[in-house]
C-alpha cells in the first residue's frame, strides 16, 4: 500500500478497491493526466445528499430555510478547505507546476475540491452507502455540535425577522450608485427604515453584497450592543 | 391499499412501508397537518444525487460545466412538474382550501415540490438504493435520449465561444443604467465586441438577465441565421 493509500485508510477508514479514482480525485486540473473535475461534480451531489440527510434528523422542527442554511454553512468551500486541512490533504494533492509554485496546495477551493472528488470517487469504487460512512466519519467533529439556526441568518434576514416582529414596515433597498468598469464594478446600496427615519449604506462587488453589508449597519444602529 | 398507495404502486414501483410519510409528501404547505416542505428539501438533495450519477456515467468526456448544465435541465421545476403531471400527481395531492379554488393542484412549483417530497420519503422509507431505483424508473424518458451540451448552453457561454474559437476579443458587458424603485429596477446592460465594432443592449428584471438579452442580441447580430 502506498503513502496516499495509507493516509486515506487511517484518516478516512477506506481502502480503494480502484486505487486510479483516488489518484484521480488528489489530481487538479492544473496537471496532466485525469483529473477531479468530474469527480468533484459527483462527490459535491453526494456530500449535499448525506449533510441533508443529517441535518434533517437532527433538526425535526425546523423549516427548509433553516435546513437549508444548515446544509450550505456544512458544505462550503472555507468549510470544506477546514476539513480537508486538518486531514493533511495538502501532502497529497497533484498539482501543475504553476499552481504549486504559487502555493495552490494550501487554496482553499483546491483542498475543497479534492475532498468532495475523494467522496466521489469512494462513491463510484463502492456505492452510496461507502461514501456515507465515510462522509459522517470525517463530518464528526462538525456535527457533534451543529450552529444554533439563529447564527446562520445573513444580515437582510435577520434585519427583516426583527423589523416584522415589531410590526414595523420593512426595510426599502435602493441601489444608489454603480462605478467602474464592466467587471470591477462597486455597487452602493441604501437600506432605509421609514418610519425610523434611518438609512445606511453598503459598498460591495455585488448587488447582494453591498444590500447585505447596509442591513448589517442598519443592525447596529437598531442595536449597537448586539 | 387505499387510492394513493395503489397510484404510487403502479407509478413509483413501490410501497411505503409507512404510510404517513407518502400522505406528508403529498401536502402542501397551504394545508393543515404535516406538510411536504422538509420531505422536499430531502429529495431535492437525493435526486440531485442521482442525477448526478446518471449524467456522469453516461457522459464520460464532459467536462464539470456540461454535467451540470445536463443535470440543471433535468432536475429544475418545470422538468419536474412535466413528469408529475404525466404521473397523475394532481389527483393526489392534498391542498389548503384557497389553494385548492386558485387551481394549485396544477401549478409547477406544487406538482414539483411533491414529486421530489415523494423521493425523499421513499428514501426515508427504504434508503438511498431504494429512491435511487425509483428515481431511475420515473426519469427513464427523459434519461433514454438525453440532450445534446449544444443545446444547454446560455446565451453569454455560446457567444463566448463564438468569439474565443475565432480567437477575437471577448465580450464586453457594461451595466450602463438602472431605473425605477427598489424591488422593481429594471437594468440595462450593453455587450460590445470592440474587434467588430458592435454593441448589443439587453433588459431585464435582473443584471443577469438582462446580459443574456444582451448577448443573444449579439449572437443574432453575427449569425442572424442561426
């Protein structure tokens, strides 16, 4: 057994039948030979199959918002880099040269791909109910103590959830200002309450962005202690 | 066996071994009782799962993009909302009472979320081979000839291409005015092609949307016969 095959026995508890797929799936595109794009597509469908799965066993009162934003904060790629970083993927990831002389085995969206095509791959070598093992044994640390629903909520949300239990009319976004070029645009949103009188403004490289950072400011204002 | 067992049988292939998780699944949330919503969440993640598998097998030289384009035209509302209603789900489903007068036993995002309810609850029925062969069975039309790559590629994809297979300049897309009031701002947004001297406006309720006017208009522009 080789070295790439030992450290995903002893740290993932699998053997590959098929040892190319895991090959395959510590393989970026950036080098040659097969690598985990594809793997990374099958793996991320099973990883979001087996999370929700937990997330709804564990949350049987909660909504599909709430499950939903449990799912995606599990599932992320600066969750995913998390777990595959404390796995020491970074030893065992293929890289091209450019990449890896650019340190492209510590980026997070490759240590988070090259996870997702290892559960992929554990899928394609022994079916759903390998990976699913494999999956809730590296997730452990994490769903030993899933985040409170409250935590998950982005800033729009939880502004719009305080607003309606007062029984206040809901903040207004208006986008303001677009600058700069195509594809570096900044845009500048204004979040009002009316019958505050309050307004705030967010700056960001997206639409969303900017709304959600001026329903932060408007959180603070309502609330500075928070 | 009453009705709907009997209705799933023959369709699905199957029988519930508990009986309430198929009555949940087919409740939607206008009506009282234990609705659909949680049972949707689940499908949707264990469909995308089959899915996935699915197109990857049968497709082994598309690369990560034309995956999931395949499986997003497979997997979205209306896809899902054609097959139930061939499936007869309408004379299944269970409807608050307003619901029920507006005609909601026939409206796509119903009939959908139903169906995907319905694969949720087998999977919580039976596990994950279990949904996975039911899956296969309700889809095997649209599986037996999938679409061609071609044809699932947006607007703004297939003129990129276009241009980089010529090794032109790529497009250039420019948010050029936003009008109207929050929540209902209409953008406009121009796509240019500075080598060819041409420049192309699209509108819409979205950036996005209004991108993809823009390009389609370009792509008119350059191949007005296509």
């Amino acid at each position: 057994m080789d070295k790439t095959a030992r450290w995903v026995k002893s740290r993932f508890g699998y053997t590959f039948a098929e040892a190319g797929l895991l090959a395959a799936a510590l393989t970026h595109r950036s080098a040659d030979g097969p690598n985990n794009e594809r793997l990374e597509f099958l793996g991320d469908a099973v990883l979001d199959c087996v999370i929700s799965d937990i997330v709804y066993r564990r949350r049987p009162a909660a909504n599909e918002g709430e499950l939903s934003r449990l799912r995606a904060s599990l599932v992320r790629d600066a969750t995913l880099a998390e777990i595959a970083d404390a796995l020491g993927i970074s030893d065992y990831l293929i890289l091209g040269t450019g990449e890896k002389k650019s340190g492209g085995h510590r980026r997070n969206s490759i240590m988070a791909g090259a996870l997702e095509a290892i559960f992929g791959a554990v899928y394609l070598d022994a079916g759903f109910a390998a990976a699913d093992r494999v999956i809730r044994r590296i997730y452990a640390p994490l769903t030993a103590e899933l985040p409170d629903s409250e935590e998950l909520k982005d800033a729009k949300t939880r502004l719009q959830e305080l607003v309606q239990s007062d029984g206040r009319a809901l903040p207004v976004y208006e986008l303001e200002k677009v600058s700069g070029k195509a594809h570096r645009q900044t845009f500048e949103v204004s979040c009002s309450l009316e019958a505050d009188g309050l307004r705030t403004v967010g700056r960001g490289l997206s639409r969303r962005d900017a709304e959600q950072q001026a329903a932060a400011r408007m959180l603070d204002k309502l609330d500075p202690g928070e």
